[in-house]
C-alpha cells in the first residue's frame, strides 16, 4: 500500500524570528511523502525573503504562496 501524499500548511505574518525554525521542523518529519505549503500574509520584514530560500533549496518539497496586498 502506497503512503498518502500529506500536505503541511504554514501561515506566516511577520514571523522573521521564527519561520526557520518553524521550516526546519517540518522538514525533520520522517514523513517521506509530504509536502510543505507556506503562505504568507504580505509580511512586511524579511519573512518571505527567508521562505524563498528555503523553497529554492528544497523545490518540489516546499511550495510558498504571498497574498497580494
């Protein structure tokens, strides 16, 4: 029997503080089939800045989505 896609979300405002480690946390999961779903609130300090890393260093395994102001 093949394992369930299971899909985290994670909303974000303004959390520059504390989104990597909140990133980090998922990614620790020994789920092996899942995917991190981050959406942040139109953050106005570095938040998103620091999501985009982490999507670019793990494409395909995190997906980020900012609402436009």
């Amino acid at each position: 029997m093949d394992s369930p896609l299971v899909s985290v979300f994670l909303p974000a405002y303004n959390q520059e503080e504390f989104i990597s480690e909140a990133i980090q946390s998922c990614l620790q999961q020994d789920i092996e089939d899942m995917e991190l779903v981050i959406g942040d609130d139109c953050s106005t300090d570095r938040t998103w800045t620091i999501i985009q890393s982490y999507v670019e260093q793990h494409p395909g395994k995190i997906m980020a989505f900012r609402e436009a102001a």
